[in-house]
C-alpha cells in the first residue's frame, strides 16, 4: 500500500513533470489517463533527437505508473496495454513510443533508490550514423 507522503510525492512530480504540450502529446495525455487512472504519469516529446523537422511530435517516451499494471505479469503485457491504448497514434502521427510502465510498488521502488528514468538514446538511424547498406 502507498503511503500518503509517497503519494503526494507523485502527484506533485507528475504535475511537474508534464510539460510537453501539442495536439498529438495532449492526445496521449488524454487516453492515458481515462484508461489507466495513472499516479503518475509523463509524457515526453523526444521528437527533437531524431532528425525530423522542429516542432515534430514522432517520438515519445511515455512513463505510466497505475495500479491496473499489477494485472499484467510480465513488462510486455504491460507495454500492450499501453500500445493498445495509443492504438491510433501509434498508426498514425507516431513513429516510436518508448514505454515505461510501472505498478505503484515498483515505483515506488525506483523513487526510493533515487533512480531516474532518462532520455531514450539519440537516433543512429536517421543521421546518418550508420554504415550505408551495398
């Protein structure tokens, strides 16, 4: 069970933490939040690190901590929940989504550890960085 202090911790990191504004990032905050009831929730436009034009919305990481994941067993059902979810921006105007999805214990977890969860890696794709194929 949480506690009422970590649980205000919550509230007040995802409210701090929601920043990214934009119609396709709202839309995600939207379906989030009516399907999971999230503690927590972040969504994050990394659109900016890959090599699309400025003001993109692409890329997202997306950071879900709801007590209905502690239904779904392993990471990948959890990550099927949300897929379903975003179903539409996943086929649409998204090209990659990130999931970190989290029941409120493993949460809490990683909140007493003083871990972080961090920017997803820079592209290699699209830059350039890779060998070209023959």
């Amino acid at each position: 069970m949480l506690s009422s202090n970590l649980f205000r911790r919550i509230q007040i990191r995802s409210i701090m933490s929601n920043n990214t504004s934009g119609p396709v990032a709202d839309a995600i905050k939207e379906k989030l939040t009516a399907a999971f009831t999230p503690l927590h929730l972040e969504v994050r436009n990394e659109s900016h690190m890959h090599k699309v034009p400025k003001g993109s919305e692409t890329h997202f990481k997306v950071i879900v901590v709801s007590t209905k994941f502690n239904e779904a067993r392993t990471p990948i059902a959890k990550h099927r929940l949300v897929n379903d979810v975003l179903r539409e921006e996943v086929a649409g105007p998204v090209h990659a989504l990130s999931i970190v999805a989290m029941t409120p214990e493993k949460w809490q977890e990683t909140l007493e550890k003083g871990e972080m969860i961090g920017a997803s890696p820079s592209c290699r794709g699209g830059d350039g960085s890779l060998p070209k194929r023959n």
